[in-house]
C-alpha cells in the first residue's frame, strides 16, 4: 500500500478527499490528515508518505512554504497540489517547488483518479533513480577505498587480497571485478606496478640506497625475487636501470 496524507483547512473537504480515494481501489491508504501546514509537516515527519495532498491555503504556515519543507525532509514523496486558486502566479511557484501535479476544486473522480495513477508510476520511477544513483555512489566510494588501501599499503610485506577483503569488507571477487573495471589489473598485477614504479625512484635516489634497502623499502623481503619481479616488469636488471637512468 502507498501511504497518501491529506491536508486542508476544510474538514468537509478533507473528508470528500479522503472517500474519493478510499472509493478508487488504487492501493493508497490515507494514513493521516491536518488542518495546517504544522500539522501536515509533523504527520510527514512521522508516517513518511509516498503521496501528500496539500491546499494552499492554510493556516499558521501557508502550503507553498509546507511544500518547500516537505522537499528537504522527502524529496521523493509526490506532492500534489489541489487547491482553489488557479492564478498563474501559484502554479508558477508551485513549479519551483517541483510539485508533481496542481489540481484545481472540485476535481472530478476522472482526472484525480489519472492523477493518482501516475502518481504512483512517478514514485516508483524516481524512487528506482535514487537508488540506482545511491548504489552507484556506494560502489565508487568502495572503489575508490580499495585503491586507496592498496595504494597506502602496498610497501608493506604483508600486504594480500586477505588483508584487503578483510580491511575493505569486500569479497575477493569483488575486488578483481573492482581492479579490472578501474585499472585493467589483477591484485598481483597492480601490487606489482606499485612496487616497481616505487623501486624505480629509489634506485634514481641520491642516497644511493642499496638493492637489498630497496627490497625492502618496497615490500619484498626477498632481494633475489625482487630483482627477478623487477626485471620481468623493466626488462632490466634493478642494477642495470640505475646504470642507465642516474647518469
């Protein structure tokens, strides 16, 4: 069921409103209404509708200025306006603040039964786009907090797939779909790069450190193995790379 809440200063009239949507079978269930735009905002505060019913006119806080704070509490609800004025200058202000449909009294059962109907086609579409929108800043942020991690800790000798499912909270095959969609490496591979790019400016340093420090400094606590990864990746030997790149 889609909760509607319904607000007029009217009773009568609330009441009429209510009956024509209980009488239309649409799978909305008026779970509250009020006589001001206080009360209206405490029953959206409370019940969080997918439809809300507002006049204009009402007291204490009028419905434009209702509807403007009802969009920063749910700005997917659908807000459907039905009132007795049909000046320009409403329906311009209305437009501002995205109210989905401006129904002008009486609204026959016919056209407010159409309004209801796509209301609730409109809630489901702009509500599947939020979180589509919402799953998709999810998955950059993990992205990017996995690169990060790997990236901050890649010197480390400890450092494994393990420890990244472990510290990022992701399974193993969700960081290869990760690493493979983002850079177009594996775990290893880019582990690897990290490492090697590293060693290539240590090699360069001027502190001349030795290739069993660089080893070390880069996350191998091998220097044989070191220098065997670093020749697959250069070509050359770390040695042969400081001979021909420090002159």
């Amino acid at each position: 069921m889609y909760r509607a809440i319904v607000a007029d200063d009217e009773a009568i009239i609330r009441r009429g409103i209510v009956k024509q949507i209980m009488s239309m079978e649409l799978q909305i269930e008026v779970v509250g209404t009020a006589s001001d735009g206080e009360e209206t905002l405490k029953l959206v505060e409370k019940f969080a509708p997918e439809i809300v019913l507002v006049d204009i006119n009402m007291p204490f806080m009028d419905g434009l200025t209702c509807i403007e704070k009802i969009r920063k509490i749910n700005p997917n609800c659908i807000i459907i306006i039905i009132s007795g004025y049909d000046k320009f200058e409403f329906a311009q202000k209305a437009i501002s603040y995205n109210v989905d449909y401006y129904l002008l009294k009486p609204v026959e059962d016919d056209e407010f039964k159409e309004a209801l109907e796509n209301s609730i086609k409109k809630y489901c579409i702009r509500t599947s786009v939020a979180s589509t929108m919402q799953n998709n800043e999810l998955k950059k942020n993990n992205n990017v907090n996995i690169l990060e991690y790997i990236k901050e800790n890649f010197t480390k000798q400890y450092l494994s797939i393990e420890c990244v499912e472990r510290e990022c909270n992701i399974s193993r095959s969700g960081i290869f779909k990760i690493l493979k969609s983002t850079i177009g490496k594996n775990f290893t591979d880019y582990v690897t790069q990290l490492r090697t790019e590293y060693a290539k400016e240590l090699l360069l340093n001027e502190n001349n450190y030795s290739i069993k420090e660089i080893s070390d400094f880069v996350g191998y606590s091998d220097q044989h193995y070191f220098s065997r990864v670093f020749k697959s990746e250069t070509n050359m030997t770390p040695k042969q790379y400081r001979d021909v790149y420090s002159k």
